[in-house]
C-alpha cells in the first residue's frame, strides 16, 4: 500500500514535480506561490493552485507530516534513552569515585596521613553525581520552598554523616 505523499497514478509528471517541492518545503515554509518560485517547476501559480486542489495537496502533506513527526518521536526518544542511560552511568560511577575515595580518605585519617580529598570535594562529588540521576529519572534537584532553620554543614559534620552512611568508625579523640 502507497502512502498518499507517494505519486499517484493521477499525478502528472509537472504536478508531481511541483507537489514533491511543495511536500519537501516543510510545513512552516509550504506554500503555492514558494513553488511556483522554484527554478525547477515551469507552470504558473494558477495552475499549481489548480493541482493543489485537484491533487488533495493538503491532505497528502498532512499525512507525511505526520509520519515525519512520528519518526521524529521515536528517534527522539531512542536519543533521549541512550542520553539517560549514558548519564546515569557516568552518576554511577561518579559516586564509585566518592565512595572509594570516602573509604581511603577516613582511612588515611585512622592512621594519621592526610586525606587527598577534602570533606566538601567528596560531598560536592556526591551530589552532582545524585543531581545527574534525578535528574534523568525526572525529579526535581532543588528546593522550592525552604521552612525552618537552613545551616550549612561543616567539615567535622560532613565525616560524621559520611561515617555513619558507611558505618565506619573513627575514634572521636582525632582531628578533623
């Protein structure tokens, strides 16, 4: 089965002509006298009005339109997946490096030695990569309505935390 952008047994070779200019200038560009303008198409305006008409001009464009569009959407959604997809393991392994890095740097703290990451490079390294996969899982990675007391954390409460998520124990006698 053809589709009705397809040429028509009905179709005259100048009106194909003229109707695949038409068809290929796009919807916000479509128009009887920007083909009749084209180079490559020899008859008058009029009779193009004439075979728009008589052709169903209108109603073929709309449907390959709408094929257009429906293969738009899926190309979209298919780049949308692999952007996602893409994303979401790069927020993977962002937290991979944090939590490694967490891990080495309280350790390196247990027995003394400075810790190659500060307290807020790790934190800041953890929410950009959970802000990623919000993000691409469609919620929303900021507040907007704030009530109560707002603080801000220091370093000494960012171990703390960072501690008791991964059940770590360091010795409170030590610095930070």
């Amino acid at each position: 089965m053809s589709n009705a952008w397809d040429r028509q047994d009905r179709d005259t070779d100048a009106s194909w002509a003229a109707f695949t200019v038409y068809k290929n200038l796009g919807p916000c560009e479509r128009t009887i006298r920007r083909v009749a303008e084209n180079p490559a198409i020899k008859a008058k305006e009029g009779t193009i009005r004439t075979w728009f008409k008589k052709y169903d001009w209108k109603e073929r464009v709309n449907g390959f339109d709408a094929q257009i569009q429906a293969e738009m959407e899926i190309a979209y959604a298919d780049k949308r997946t692999t952007v996602v997809d893409r994303r979401m393991a790069l927020a993977d392994k962002m937290q991979d490096v944090a939590e490694a890095q967490l891990k080495r740097w309280l350790s390196d703290i247990e027995i003394g030695r400075s810790p190659q990451l500060t307290p807020m490079e790790v934190a800041k390294l953890i929410e950009v990569s959970i802000k990623i996969q919000r993000l691409e899982m469609g919620q929303s990675t900021e507040n907007v309505a704030i009530e109560g007391k707002v603080t801000t954390l220091s370093d000494g409460d960012v171990i703390r935390r960072a501690r008791d998520v991964l059940g770590v124990m360091v010795s409170d006698r030590e610095e930070w």
